[in-house]
C-alpha cells in the first residue's frame, strides 16, 4: 500500500479521503460502502496550510474587482471578444490604409512622372 498511516485520536487536523469512483481511474477502487481512508498530517503542516490558505483569500479580497458572487465569466468572455475584435479591426485598418497608399502612389507615378 503506497500510503502509510499512523495510528492515533482523531481530531480536527485529520484529513478524510473517500474512494474515488471516477470511471477514468484505472486501479482497481474499494467498494461504495468501504470506510474513509484516515490521513493524519503533522500540526505544523495543518497550520502552514491554514495559514496559506488565509493569505490567499485575503490575496483574492484585494485583488477581485467583482462582488462576491457577481462574477459573470461571460462578461468576461464578451469583453476579451471586444478586445481581441479591437485589436484585429486596428491591424486590417492598418494594413488596408498602407495597400491605399501604395496604390494612389502607383497611380501618381504612373500619371505624372
């Protein structure tokens, strides 16, 4: 068995694991009814990851510019389609301003000169 386990009380820095049922899992899995699988972590470890995962909420509060529950992913998806449209339109405007150019001079060459 590649986990190992220690044997001791249960308190609230246990890390409960239940079988996975996936069908893309190619090992054989413990039946529905099988009991969870005890992993127990070092205190420190538990605190280290409590303090982590605190600092990276607190991180999300100052960076997220939507209210909590507000963020709409498909104003995001409409507004980078705007930018990347923008960015597009500009470079073909771009591109057919300087074909304009080359063919007015083309066309005074050939008149004028």
């Amino acid at each position: 068995d590649p986990v190992s386990f220690q044997q001791g009380p249960r308190t609230q820095d246990d890390l409960e694991l239940r079988p996975s049922h996936s069908s893309d899992v190619k090992h054989p899995t413990p039946p529905h009814d099988a009991p969870p699988v005890l992993l127990f972590t070092p205190a420190g470890q538990m605190q280290d990851i409590r303090d982590y995962r605190r600092r990276f909420d607190q991180h999300r509060r100052r960076t997220n510019h939507e209210t909590a529950g507000a963020f709409n992913p498909w104003k995001l998806v409409d507004q980078l389609a705007d930018e990347l449209m923008d960015d597009v339109m500009d470079t073909v405007v771009m591109e057919m301003a300087a074909a304009c150019e080359d063919c007015v001079e083309q066309v005074y060459r050939s008149e004028f000169t």
